[in-house]
C-alpha cells in the first residue's frame, strides 16, 4: 500500500459527510475537514497531484465493485476540488455557531445543557488549527466572537468547581491539565473578574509536580503546557521519562506498552500517540524519533480503525500538522515494483496483478525488488496464487496463524472424549465430528473473518447463525452451504480457539478445504491451515 498517509487522509471526506447532524462535535469536525483540505493543498501540493493522477486511474479501471478499497480514493479525489471551499467552510462554521449556548458552551447535543468537555475540544481544536495556519482567529469575526464566549465558559466552569471544593485539589486531574492546554493557546485573551483564581492554581500544581507523575495522556499534555508557558526544561525532563519507557521496532515504530485502551477518555491509545507527537514536535525532537512515533500511528489504521471521531481528528493533526517528513511528503515520487527484474508498475497505488505461463515460472520468479521515488514509506503485499489439491495445501501466514484438527466424538466413562482424525481414521454414518480451530494474531487486529470449510460428507449439528460468545470470544457465526464463517470485531494480540460439532451424512472419500483468517481491510495479513482428507465406509 503505497503511501500510508494516504490511508489516513481518507478519513477526512468521511468527517465531511457524518450524518449525526445533533452532535456539536460532529459539525467542527466537518469544519477541519475543509481547512485541513485548504492546507494540504496549499501546503503541500504534493497530495493534490498524488490524489488526481490516482483519481484517473481508478475511473479507468471500472473496479469499485470488486474492489471496495478504491472507492476512499475516488472519494478523495473530489474532496481535493478547489471550488466553493470558502463557502463550504463558512457553512459548517456557521452550523457549529449555531449550536454554542448562550452561556459559551456546547451541548453534547441538542435538548442537553452545556458540556466542559465538548466545548474543551472545540475550543482546543480551533487553537491548534490556528496553530497549524489553516486559520486566523483575529481576522474572522465568527471564529473570534465564538472563541471569546467558549473561553469565557470554561473560565467560569472551572473557578466554579474550584470554589465550589472544600479542599483545594493538591495534584492535577486531565480534566484540568486539558484547560490548561486550551487555555494557554489563547494567551490574548483576559479573563473575567476572579475567574483567573481557579487557573492560577492548577498553574502552580503542574510547576510542582515531578517528571514522573500522571498517565502518557497527562504527560503529553504537560509537555505540550509547559512549552505554552515557556518552560522548556521542564517539559524536556518529562520528555525524558517518556523517552525512556518507549519501545522501538523496525516495523512498528516507536510506541509505548502501557498505552493501552481504559475506561475513560484520557486513555485513548491514538489520542495519547497525537499528543505525544504534537509534544514531541514542538520540543524540536528529531524528525526520526517524531517520524517512528507516526509511523506507529500509521500502523495501527493499517490493520485496527482509530476508535472515535475524536480521535480521528486528533491523528489527522499530529500527522498533518507537524514537519516531520512521514506526514508531509515534499515529493510525488513512484513505488517501482521488480519481479526477476521485470519492471511490473510504477503507479502510486493500488492493485497489480501480473500473471505468468507455466514456462515461465522460474526460481528467479522469487526475487522481488522495491523502490520508493519519494520521500515517505510505503507498505504492500505481494500474493502468490496457484493450484493445488485440497489435501496438499501446507499450513502458511503472515501476522496470523492457524491450525484446524478434525476429533470423533466419543462418549466414555467420564464422558465426552476425542479421537483426532488422521489419514487412517475411518469413520461412519452418524458418527459426530468436532473441528477445532486454532489461530493466534501477533497484533491487535480489527474485523477478522474465520472461514471455516466443510467436506461435503458432514452437516452441521447447528444451523443457526447469530452473535455468539464462544469460549468467551464473541463474535458473529454464520452458517453457509458449504462453511462456516466467523467475523470477529476485534482480536486483540494473543491466541485463541473456537470449535463447532458437525454430523457425518456420506460415506465415501472427501477433501477437507483449508480454513482461512484474513483481517478484512489488510489482507497482507492472512492465513491458511492444512488441508487434510476424511473416508466414512458405507
């Protein structure tokens, strides 16, 4: 998949076209749609060129129908037209001043009274969209009267919670460190008689508190903070504590173990990877380090979705709106892809297929060689497809494995016992089959499908097909003519097992198809079991 970035860019068409129209959010998140549209163009003509050339390409070829991915990309081309952006953009703007309450605030959505932490992101997010150059507070009437007034609320939000405590809090809660934040991107603005008190406080908490204390989330929000305030070497301490719990790979970046998903919305694992990107970035951290931080952002849109519109947004910024070289490339350059020296492409994406004569295979066939003409990474996948009987297929995949075992059920003393089915087993009408299926994912992985094939000698005992929590793996099982299909929401890193009973109807020597699991959206990762045979004698 040429140009990663790419795949994260397509978001933003789909943050233009949410249909949840009561949602404030829902509508800023429109509005950065289109003004991360105007930078990228302006910013970066690069993309515009990429997003056209590809565009053509893809009405060429009359494939949307068989291959679903191309359809984000004829999508992105037309969100990369230039005509009515002014007024797009004052459209939404205006959509989302509509819904700030008299108060200042934004309502979760509409019937709800104001909300601190919706009108904490829509605040934020117009700060950083200043910060990034996609917009000018100062010289937009609109933008500056709806800045002022949010700004006000979360002033008079949080001196009242201040005065309303009967002890003053002695650390820093991501609630406050998040106004702080905010805040501090508005420096020119006054605050109200008093309301500085609540401010000043939190203020002189995060002055005190150590390089050690607070969650990734409130450790990237700190740094970015201090920056605000002018106080670079205490951010620089806490970007070393950072540092020094990171983990770095080749092909995940550099990412952070204990950046997991919790129960609240300051333990995001994409939005504390933005943070930290933002953080780092302005510290003037090295392209490189900041370049493996994305690059494990990228990582996880390739095989898992970002989570929340939230975080989206949060992604699109720490990718879009930094220097680094991975989120802004400075070249429209080709991927070239040699097989045995034979140049096969060098389009900017999508799919090749090239198919050779039986002549022509050769070991040489097995050499492959990339090269990127730009300035960004790439990732692909290149597939052999060739024929082969049912029963010689070996047991192969890349990022997950599997293993499927036919047993007989048998009833003992103790009960239920299994025989496992080998090429010598011979079996009869009747008698009651269990497949057991064995996969494990070296990372975690979003809408996976389990195809699970049957011979034709066996039926299953079950029919039914639903949602089901087998072995404590939910996920949906539909029962087909001739397999059974597993879809899975999420496989999180780890091993797992399923098995479904099935009756023997035939007598007679039958093939055993090899079961499959492939993440839908990255089929780079897929696996395949052993095919194997059955016999049932009459």
């Amino acid at each position: 998949y040429p140009r990663p970035t790419r795949q994260d860019l397509a978001v933003t068409p789909r943050r233009m076209n949410y249909s949840q129209e009561r949602i404030a959010y829902k509508h800023y998140g429109k509005y950065v749609a289109h003004m991360i549209k105007a930078l990228c163009k302006e910013d970066n003509p690069t993309n515009e060129q990429l997003f056209h050339r590809y565009y053509a390409a893809t009405l060429a070829r009359h494939l949307l129908d068989r291959y679903p991915e191309i359809g984000a990309d004829s999508l992105l081309a037309p969100f990369y037209q230039a005509d009515s952006l002014a007024h797009v953009q004052q459209k939404w703007l205006g959509e989302l001043a509509k819904r700030q309450g008299s108060d200042g605030g934004w309502a979760w959505t509409e019937g709800f009274d104001s909300d601190r932490y919706t009108t904490l992101l829509i605040i934020k997010g117009i700060g950083e969209l200043e910060a990034m150059g996609c917009l000018s507070v100062a010289t937009n009437d609109k933008l500056q009267t709806m800045a002022q007034k949010g700004i006000a609320y979360l002033d008079n939000t949080y001196y009242n919670l201040y005065e309303q405590m009967s002890r003053k809090p002695k650390s820093l809660d991501s609630y406050a460190l998040h106004y702080l934040y905010t805040r501090c991107l508005f420096p020119e603005y006054a605050f109200a008689d008093g309301t500085q008190a609540a401010y000043e406080h939190y203020k002189s908490l995060l002055l005190k508190e150590k390089a050690t204390k607070g969650t990734l989330m409130q450790k990237a929000l700190k740094m970015l903070t201090l920056l605000r305030m002018g106080q670079t070497d205490k951010a620089g301490k806490i970007a070393k504590v950072v540092t020094e719990a990171s983990l770095t790979s080749d092909e995940m970046g550099t990412y952070w173990r204990d950046n997991r998903y919790g129960y609240g919305w300051d333990t995001h694992p994409i939005a504390t990877q933005s943070l930290l990107i933002e953080a780092f970035t302005q510290l003037k951290q090295p392209d490189n380090i900041v370049g493996r931080m994305q690059q494990w952002l990228l990582k996880q849109k390739q095989t898992t979705h970002w989570g929340s519109s939230i975080a989206t947004a949060q992604a699109v910024y720490a990718l879009v709106g930094t220097s680094a070289s991975i989120g802004r490339p400075t070249e429209c350059g080709n991927t070239i892809v040699k097989v045995a020296g034979e140049q096969l492409s060098d389009k900017t994406a999508g799919l090749v297929q090239k198919t050779w004569c039986s002549d022509a295979i050769a070991p040489s066939l097995a050499t492959v060689a990339l090269e990127q003409q730009g300035s960004t990474p790439v990732w692909g996948s290149m597939t052999w497809q060739y024929y082969e009987e049912a029963d010689k297929v070996k047991a192969s995949g890349t990022g997950l494995t599997l293993t499927t075992t036919y047993n007989k059920v048998k009833q003992g003393s103790q009960g239920e016992e299994l025989e496992r089915i080998d090429a010598n087993t011979v079996l009869t009408k009747g008698d009651r089959i269990r497949i057991r299926s064995e996969f494990t994912t070296d990372r975690t992985m979003d809408y996976v499908t389990l195809h699970l094939h049957r011979p034709a000698a066996l039926e299953p005992i079950s029919t039914h097909s639903g949602y089901t929590f087998h072995r404590t793996i939910p996920h949906y099982r539909s029962v087909e003519n001739t397999r059974t299909v597993c879809y899975f929401y999420r496989l999180n890193k780890g091993r797992y097992a399923i098995e479904h009973d099935l009756w023997v109807s035939q007598s007679g020597s039958y093939l055993c198809a090899p079961s499959t699991i492939e993440c839908m959206y990255a089929p780079a990762f897929t696996a395949t079991a052993e095919g194997t045979t059955i016999k049932v004698r009459e």
